[in-house]
C-alpha cells in the first residue's frame, strides 16, 4: 500500500467546528502513519469552557498528536470562524454562533454515518426534544442549526439530514454564581442579581447574544416583563429590558461587565463581585481555588 503523506489539512478533511475528534473516519484522513502523527499540530479556537490544557494532553495520549489551544470570549471566536479560515483548523463555538459563521462558508459539514457515536447524541440536539412528549426550547434550539443538506450548503435544514454543522460535546448552564460567605443568605431567583443590596457588587456578561436572555430571566423573575419568546424577543420586549437594566447600570449596580470565562472567575474570587451570571463550570474553577461559590 502507498504511503500517504499526512498533513494538518488531510487530517482535518471533513471536520467541523466540534471539540471531539471522535473516530479517525470523520476527520477524513484515509491513513494516519503512526511514525509521521507525532509531528502533526491540530489548532484549536474556543472559548475558555473547554479550552483547557488537560483536554490537549489527553489527546496527545490518546491520539498521538498535538493540539494547541486558543480561549477566545465567544463574539471574538466566532468573528475568526467568519473572517480568519486560515488561522485555525478547529473550531469549539456555542450552537447560538452558527447562524453567524456558517453562511461564510468556513466550517464543513460531517457525514453522520461516519461518527461513531452519532446514535448517543441525546434528541434535544437532534430533534429538539428530549422526549416525545417535550417542549422545544426557547432561544437558538440546537436542532434548528445543527444540519445542512450536504457538504457544501450553507444553509439550515429542517430535518435531521445526516450532515451535522457541529457535534455537542459540552452542556453549559448559564446560572447565578454567588459568594454564599459574603451574602450570608440563600439566594433563589434571578431577581436578586438587580436587588440594590448588592449594589456595586453585581456583574453581567457582555455577550450581547447570551446576555440578553440572562436579563430576561432577570426582568421576567422582577414580574416586569413577561417574554412569548426570550429567544425571538418583539421590538417592545427587547426596549424594555434594555431601559430596565440600562437604569441599573446608571444607579451603579454592577462592578463590572465580564466577556470571558476567566474573567467572570476572577471577579467572583477576589470578592469585587458576589452575584453575577455565570457559566456553571465557571463556579467550579472558583471553588477549585478553595473559595466559595454557588
């Protein structure tokens, strides 16, 4: 058999924005040569959930070859997957990215039938319910922008067609983090985070696309808005919010505005902060430290 010469991009042929290289059959490569694969660098765009150090040194255990990670906050991340292609060969961004980046042609598709483990992808990815019997989320369900029709389409499917725009690797929960030694009291709904109590001491990201729907719990917990869809908000929901926090935010509520994962932990840690919205593993980074954080 002739040996074929193993390259970053012959390796990657086929892949698409997932974290998970699951089985060599959808990366595309018709032979990977064990003497050559050591000296192959995979480069990888996410955010800072994922993007972590133990992931890159598993895979090199695993696998074999190398992956070098860049932790992006999720609008920088997906400003390269649209205008940078050449910068990166994979791509970990959120499912409400994709009606971003895919238009530009980018990301390719994955033939289904080649992932190994596609029957163990849970239905809320693949027809967005998890139950027959389940609601549809509201906002960007993953199911509405997680299939193409072919290789080389660029737009969405309404079926599962057995081209994926992305594979879930990761559940993120967006939640309330607290510092429950500094509040001292059990803290239950999202209305807390505009309680004048912890003026000057609340954070909210600054991701337009996420944080606008954690001000929408926030508003709707108030009692002041209630949303048909937090997800495709009307022009008056969306003024609403925005006047009810723009108030906050002049009368000095929050400390500070967080972009990335690493800022959000750091703000919580060092006490400028003692409620904020924050990602779920972000609250376990900052227990890590031996602080406490709900």
């Amino acid at each position: 058999m002739k040996e074929t010469k193993l390259s970053r991009r012959n390796l990657l042929k086929g892949a698409a924005a997932t974290a998970a290289f699951a089985g060599g059959s959808t990366l595309g490569a018709p032979m990977i040569w064990a003497q050559n694969i050591k000296d192959v660098t995979l480069r990888q765009i996410g955010t800072g959930v994922s993007n972590l150090n133990e992931i890159a040194e598993k895979v090199k255990e695993d696998h074999g070859f190398n992956l070098t990670m860049t932790a992006l906050d999720t609008d920088s991340a997906a400003q390269r997957v649209a205008t940078q292609p050449g910068s990166f060969d994979n791509a970990d961004i959120e499912y409400i990215s994709c009606k971003k980046v895919w238009p530009a042609g980018n990301l390719q598709a994955m033939d289904a039938s080649k992932l190994d483990n596609y029957d163990k992808i849970a239905q809320t990815f693949r027809s967005g319910k998890l139950t027959p019997t389940s609601t549809i989320a509201q906002g960007t369900a993953p199911h509405t922008v997680g299939f193409v029709d072919g290789p080389n389409v660029k737009s969405f499917a309404d079926h599962e067609s057995g081209w994926m725009t992305m594979v879930p690797t990761i559940y993120n929960a967006d939640t309330l983090g607290i510092r429950p030694d500094l509040i001292g009291r059990p803290i239950e709904s999202w209305s807390e985070l505009l309680n004048p109590e912890f003026k000057g001491k609340a954070s909210i990201l600054d991701i337009s696309s996420i944080g606008i729907m954690d001000m929408a719990m926030v508003c709707e917990a108030m009692g002041e808005i209630t949303y048909g869809d937090k997800g495709n908000m009307t022009k008056e929901e969306i003024d609403k919010t925005i006047a009810i926090f723009t108030e906050a935010k002049k009368n000095g509520q929050f400390r500070a505005f967080w972009k990335t994962f690493d800022e959000s932990v750091n703000l919580m840690a060092s006490g400028e902060v003692v409620i904020q919205s924050m990602w779920s593993p972000a609250i376990t980074a900052v227990k890590s430290r031996g602080i406490p954080c709900v």
